[in-house]
C-alpha cells in the first residue's frame, strides 16, 4: 500500500470513530438503567435475589441518576464557560460515570447458566498468561478480596502486550480509565454486593460468585478488545498522535457501549 493511501486510510477511520463517538454523544440524552437477562433470583444459591434487587435497581440506578444530573450541570458549565465548576464536577463523573459503567459490564458477567471453566482462546490465553486457570483465579481472587475499603478486582486486556492482566481498582474507578487495560471481568467488592448474605466474609463472596461467571461473555468480550486492537494497530502503525487520538475515541466508545461488548 503506498504512503498515499495509508495515510487517507488512517485519517477515515480516525473519522469513521469520531462519527461513532459523536452519534452516541448525540442520542445519549440520558443514560437508562439496563435491563438484567436473567431473574433477581437466578443466581440463587451463590448471590441471593434481595442482594441483586438491591444492588440492580437501587444501587446501579442510583449511579444513573446521580451521572444524569451531573452531566446536565457539566453541560451548563460548558456551556456558560465555567472552568471552576467543570472541575468541580469530576470527581462526580468519575465516580458515577465508573459505577455505571462496571455495574453495566458486571450483569452481563454473571449467567445463571455460568461457573466451569472457559474454553478456546481465552483459557489458552489464560494458561499462557497465569499458568493455569486455577492459579488465575486464585490470582484474582487474592487481589480482589484485598481491595482496600469498597472497589473491584478486574481480569482485563492490556492493549500495549496483547496479554491479559490482574488488577483492582478502587471505589467506583473504571479499570480502562485507571490502568489502560480494556475490561474484561470485573467482581464488586463493595459490601452492598454481599454482606447481606456473606456478612463481612469477603472470601467467601469471591469463591462463590466463580460459579456464575459468564465465560462466554468474558471470551466475547477478549475477541472484541482483540479485534479492534488489531485494526487500530493495522491502520495507524506507528503515529503515536493518531493512536492517542484514536484510544481516545475507542475508550469513549467502550465506555457508552459497555452492555454490548
């Protein structure tokens, strides 16, 4: 391919992202509350229906709401040029804007149906990353039950080495956005995702909720990363400022499509 037309097709698909991220910013008038595939009480015994009650359409919802609000009164400082209030206003989208997202992934995590192991490329690149898929989950385990205070344990995909990766983020911070790693698994360790089963026995909450984990969704979810990657990398080669401008979009993307990924 010569310089030409690489060049012209680096800057369509830098065009054909920025569309993307402008029409989600264009129809997103409001965030919703997604809706759960399965009954409150189809991950009985391992998470009891009145936890997921809670935790979905009290806990999430209220994220929602608060990221609504705080989003209409970003715009307002935006709009009236108001520097000190568009600061002001970011941890509250940082928090709110986090929780909606990693609650949004974390439903589609979970399957009544879920628990084993998962197959294809994801468990070989499991045992090519860990080892194994128990010294994975141990892995995991041990960082997500160490999580200070309230926060996740996360499995995620590194853009940079194409591997995957263990890390816990804390409060509501959202792992791409904290680490650069695209989200892949997450588990909330805040207490209102257990105590009023497992009290303050984190561990116990950890080992269990292994047995509806949706590793369907998760292999879907590392095909995608995978598969954008691959093209972003294709296209842009080695223009440092293209991939950041295009990381950019992408993150945007991931982040207001993250119940379909």
């Amino acid at each position: 391919m010569n310089t030409l037309c690489r060049v012209g097709q680096i800057h369509r698909c830098a065009a054909s992202l920025s569309q993307a991220v402008r029409q989600v910013g264009a129809s997103r008038h409001k965030h919703t509350l997604p809706d759960l595939t399965y009954d409150y009480g189809a991950l009985e015994p391992h998470i009891s229906a009145e936890i997921m009650q809670l935790h979905h359409s009290k806990h999430h919802a209220t994220y929602v709401n608060n990221l609504n609000v705080t989003e209409e009164k970003y715009q307002e400082a935006l709009a009236k040029r108001d520097v000190t209030a568009q600061v002001a206003l970011q941890p509250a989208l940082r928090f709110n804007g986090g929780g909606h997202i990693n609650h949004t992934i974390f439903w589609t995590n979970l399957s009544p149906n879920g628990g084993g192991e998962p197959q294809g490329e994801l468990m070989e690149a499991i045992k090519r990353d860990f080892g194994s898929f128990q010294k994975m989950k141990e892995k995991m385990s041990a960082a997500t039950v160490a999580v200070q205070g309230s926060g996740w344990g996360w499995l995620g995909y590194s853009k940079e080495t194409g591997r995957l990766c263990i890390a816990a983020c804390g409060n509501q911070d959202p792992l791409q956005g904290t680490t650069g790693l695209i989200p892949l698994l997450g588990i909330d360790v805040w207490e209102h995702a257990y105590y009023l089963q497992y009290k303050n026995v984190r561990p116990d909450y950890v080992k269990a909720i292994w047995n509806v984990i949706n590793w369907e969704n998760v292999s879907e979810r590392l095909q995608t990363a995978k598969n954008v990657c691959c093209r972003i990398n294709h296209l842009v080669g080695k223009n440092t400022m293209l991939h950041l401008q295009i990381e950019a979009h992408f993150e945007l993307y991931l982040s207001d499509s993250a119940s379909q990924i």
